[in-house]
C-alpha cells in the first residue's frame, strides 16, 4: 500500500474530484505537503483526515462546521452525530407536518384558488411545538418475538433492527423498520393486558405498509412463501392495496397511493 498519493491518485481512490481536493486545499481544509517542485502529497495523516471530512459531507455538514469541529479538541464524532440526527429529525418533522397540509387542503374552490391555497400552505410556519405529538411508533404483539422478527424481515422484506435477549436468551424485544421509522415487537404481557395473535385467534389491529410499486413487492412475497389473502387491486380510497397473514396469522396489508 502507498504510503503517500498526488493529487490525481488521491481523486481516483477517493472517489473525488481534483478540483475538490483543490478546493479543500484552498480553504484550508485539507492541506497536503508539497514535493519541492510544488507538487501536492497526501500522507496518512491526510488521509484520515479526509476521511472524516468525507463521513461529515455526507451526513450534510457544512465545509465550515466540519473545518470548526475538525480544529476542536473536544470535538468527538459521537457527539456531531448526535448534533446532525437532532437536526435531521426537526427537518423530517417539518416535511412531514408540510406534506400533510399540502394533502389536506381542500380542492372545493376554482383552480387557481386552490393553488393559492397550497402555496400559503408551504409559506406557514411547519414548527413543531414542544407539547405536541411527535410520530406515531407501531407496537405488535407476538408470542415467538424471534420468529416473528424472521419473518418479517426474509418474508415482508422490513429491514431487520435489534433483538434484545435475557440472561437465558430468549428475545424479549425486537425491532424492525420501514423507510419512516421503528416497529416494535413486544412480548406477551398478561400484566398489560398484551396478548399475541396466536393466543386469541384473531387480530385486534392491523398494520398497513406503503411500498414503492405493490405488484413488486407481491410478487416477492409470495415468492420468499408469504400467504396472500387478497391480490393487488386499485381500491375505491385511491391506492392499490394487497393482503398478506403476518407472523402469526394477523392481516397485514402493503399499498401505494394511485396516481
């Protein structure tokens, strides 16, 4: 392995451009050493440092901040992690309160009233206040958390999350997720009044899952042995809608809004 790297080389491994490392070369950034001819050399210490720049470009930090943390002695990647995803969150927050006031605005006046109404509705304040709910997170119950999180994950295709185990290693907690957030699965909890499917013999609620094309997601389902209880089929409520039987035997149902 190369103990040093020009410019160009140093683009090439990075996935850069020249005239980035140029730029962080300018600003201060990212100074390399030079050969006595002039030229650029990045050496380790470079390298690392690039790399760090690198992580927080892509989690959106700014040039500026990363050059204020980058320069801090008690700047810690822990703590600017925890800094961007409180930032990152209020901006969900705010797209999603934007999103449902641009899909709740009424369409009962002429045409251009109502484009009027949409753009007042971009233009309002989407702060969210300290007293009001923030997201919804989706708890289900099952009597084998392990199963069910294995199905969920190989069969519905979720993106699997932690399972969390006792002293004798059985899962007591478990998680999965959609693109939008967490759903957890807890055990059964007499104590709580928390019963699993499996134990009544009937759901008491449902999840529905939006996904991007539904005859996709369908057909991979019934492909990794999901059991279908209704096919894909545009409903009167404006989605295409299927039904699949969850974990244990509860109805789930995946749709995409209609065009």
């Amino acid at each position: 392995m190369a103990d040093e790297w020009r410019v160009g080389e140093l683009a090439d491994v990075s996935g850069l451009t020249v005239r980035t490392l140029h730029h962080y070369d300018d600003i201060g950034l990212l100074t390399p050493d030079r050969t006595p001819a002039g030229h650029r050399v990045y050496r380790r210490e470079q390298v690392e440092r690039l790399y760090r720049i690198s992580v927080l470009r892509r989690f959106g930090t700014s040039l500026e901040d990363i050059a204020t943390a980058l320069d801090d002695p008690t700047w810690t990647l822990d703590g600017a992690l925890r800094t961007h995803l409180a930032t990152l969150e209020d901006q969900v927050l705010r797209m999603e309160r934007l999103l449902h006031r641009l899909t709740v605005v009424p369409a009962d006046g002429s045409a251009d009233e109502d484009v009027c109404r949409r753009l007042l509705a971009v233009l309002e304040d989407t702060a969210v206040a300290a007293t009001e709910p923030l997201r919804r997170i989706a708890v289900l119950v099952y009597a084998d958390l392990e199963a069910a999180h294995r199905h969920l994950v190989d069969v519905f295709g979720l993106e699997p999350g932690p399972l969390h185990r006792d002293d004798t290693g059985i899962v007591v907690h478990a998680e999965v997720r959609t693109a939008d957030g967490v759903v957890m699965l807890h055990r059964v909890a007499p104590e709580w009044g928390l019963a699993s499917p499996a134990t009544l013999g009937a759901a008491t609620g449902m999840l529905v899952v939006t996904v991007q094309d539904v005859d996709a997601h369908h057909e991979a389902v019934v492909a990794r042995g999901g059991t279908v209880t209704f096919p894909p089929a545009d409903q009167p409520y404006g989605v295409r809608e299927y039904g699949a039987l969850g974990p244990e035997g509860e109805p789930w149902s995946f749709w995409a809004p209609l065009p």
